[in-house]
C-alpha cells in the first residue's frame, strides 16, 4: 500500500515538533511564496498570528478577500465555519485550517436538524442566517449576514415579510429594534465571550473614565448594549476607535481586536471589560487555538483540509452570494 505523507492529528491538529532553531516566521513566508499561499487571520487571533497574516479583518471582510483572491492556498486562521465559507466561496481552492478544533459556540447552538424542526414551526418565513453557522445550516437559510450588514440586509426586506433570525439572540434583538420590525422569530443562541460580559464592570469602568467611549458587538447582551456609545462589527468598532477623537475607550467585545487597534492608534488607550466570573480577558479560546506553529505545520504538509460534499458547498453558496449582493 502507498504510503501517506499526510501527517496524524491529535486534537484537530499536527502535533509534531519543528526543527530547532527554526525561524517559524521566515519559513511561512517562504512556504507562502513557493506554494503561492495566503494567509487570512481574523482580528480576535492572538498577536504573532495577525503579524504574519496577509489580510487581518472581521467575518465579512475575510468572506471578501477568500471570493477574490489569486492565490492557490488559502491557509484560514479564524474558526472553523469561516474556513468553510471560504471553501463555500472558493470551491477550488485549497483551504487549509491550522487547527480543525476550532469551534465557535454560536455555530455549534443551532443544527441542520433542529434548523428544520424550527423552519417547519414557522412554514412562510425567510430564513436569516449569521455567518457564524456550519455550511448545513446554510443550506436551510435563504440569505446569511454578518454583525457587518445584519441590519441593512433586514431592512431591505419588505415590512410584511416574516423572518426567522439565528442563531444569536443577542444580534437578532438588536436587528429588530433598529429597524422596528415585529415579525421577527429569533433563535436562542449565544457566544460564550460576547454574551458574558459584566454589566455591573462596565458601568464601574464607565466611572473610573468618564471620558471613555464605549464600544461594543451586538453578540453583546441588552446589558452591555445599553451602555454603548457605538455598536458594530469588529471593523465598525476599529473604525471609531481611530475616527473618533477621543482617546480612551473602553471595548465590549473579544480583546483580540486591540492588536489593530493599538497598531492604528499607538496612543490611544484600550479597556478591556471583564466578564461575569471577573476575568479581566474575556477571550475566545477558540481562536486562540491558532498559533505560528500550527500554521508552519500546516502549510507545510497542506493538511489539514476543509472539504466539502459539492451538492452541500452548492446550496451554502446561493445564501452567502444573496448577502455579497445585498451588502
Ligand atoms: P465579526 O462579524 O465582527 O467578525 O464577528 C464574528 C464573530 O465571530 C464575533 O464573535
Ligand atoms: Fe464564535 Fe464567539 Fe468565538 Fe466569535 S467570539 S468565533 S461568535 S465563539
């Protein structure tokens, strides 16, 4: 039998040691250039990934660069479901994910199963999706969003227009209150950082820096959205943290983001909000599972691989280009 050069995983991922002294740094990008890779780092991964990374940007803009790039390889640091979309996005393009385990809790609180089960209780309605969803709920969803354009896509739809939203309580609450709409079903799905953050740490950080502005996510809970001066997506937020001319700002959402920010505005002062067991770094393990090592591995043996069956890949795609067309 022919031998694999594929590696095992342990854990979702390569697990075998690299060569001593290796400049992990210098290798990807010689490995990029060679295999004519790219790599596409969301803003909530740890600081030695976003530095390495070619394009750094929140869901929407990495569903963006993965539609159009040239490359061969697209080596996608982020979670799981946007490696897939990208896969979705760019069918024959290699997809390589440095750590399979990377998993989102708002994707994993909604199925393909329980999906239909909820489609079929509410027959008539169109099904809105948050990007943060595997490529089987996609295929059940009529138009995907992201916290980018979540209201501006509802809002396009005509008033009489029934939704079902999912599968984030917390951004479908704040898309049927900005655009006023009643006939909205939401499902009861959240993220285990956003929605945890501490009301009562805010409002105390709010004291200590009258002069601060707050940002948050809309995965935020009414608690922490309530005492928000700018709500947004991870690129909204970056903008007003350098657009603004304030220079605190206290930041309702994964602390990853402060890399960017900091890089853009060396002078500015980022606080973090902790969250309700009052730890001061609310984080998303998950996308820390991304690291230079992993990405070394993984661009060196070009495995791990997102796949997808092209019937699945085929149905996920018409809701994420309804959503490229409507944003
Ligand atoms: P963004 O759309 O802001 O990137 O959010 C994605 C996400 O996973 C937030 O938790
Ligand atoms: Fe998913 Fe929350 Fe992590 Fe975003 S921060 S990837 S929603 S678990």
């Amino acid at each position: 039998m022919e031998e694999t050069l594929k590696p095992t995983l342990k854990n979702g991922h390569i697990d075998m040691p690299v060569p001593d002294g290796i400049d992990l740094r210098a290798e990807i990008a010689r490995m990029k250039k060679e295999k004519n890779a790219v790599i596409l780092a969301h803003y909530y991964t740890t600081a030695e990934v976003q530095e390495i990374a070619d394009y750094t940007g929140d869901s929407l803009g990495l569903s963006q660069q993965a539609a159009k790039t040239d490359a061969d390889i697209i080596v996608f640091a982020g979670v799981h479901f946007m490696a897939e979309t990208a896969k979705v996005l760019s069918p024959n393009k290699k997809v390589l994910i440095p750590d399979l385990a990377t998993s989102c809790s708002l994707a994993d609180s909604v199925n393909e199963k329980s999906l239909a089960e909820f489609i079929k209780k509410y027959p008539n309605h169109t099904v809105i999706s948050y990007v943060n969803t595997t490529a089987e709920v996609k295929a059940l969803t009529d138009i995907v969003v992201t916290s980018s354009n979540a209201v501006k896509i509802v809002s396009q739809l005509p008033k009489d227009e029934p939704i079902i939203f999912g599968p984030d309580r917390n951004l479908g609450n704040y898309v049927k209150k900005v655009t006023g709409r009643e006939n909205m079903v939401i499902w009861d799905g959240g993220c285990h950082v956003h929605d945890h953050f501490d009301a009562n740490s805010l409002a105390e950080l709010k004291k200590q820096h009258p002069s601060a502005k707050v940002l948050a996510h809309p995965e935020c809970n009414e608690s922490i959205l309530a005492q928000a001066d700018v709500i947004g997506a991870t690129s909204a937020l970056l903008k007003a943290s350098y657009e603004l001319p304030e220079t605190e700002f206290i930041v309702a959402t994964e602390p990853g983001i402060f890399y960017e920010m900091t890089k853009r505005s060396p002078n500015k002062t980022f606080i973090p909000v902790p969250n309700e067991h009052g730890h001061p770094l609310n984080v998303c393990v998950n996308m820390k599972r991304n690291s230079l090592k992993k990405i070394y591995l993984t661009l060196k043996y070009e495995f791990p691989e997102v796949d997808l069956p092209e019937e699945l890949s085929r149905k996920a795609k018409v809701c994420i280009e309804r959503m490229m067309a409507m944003s």
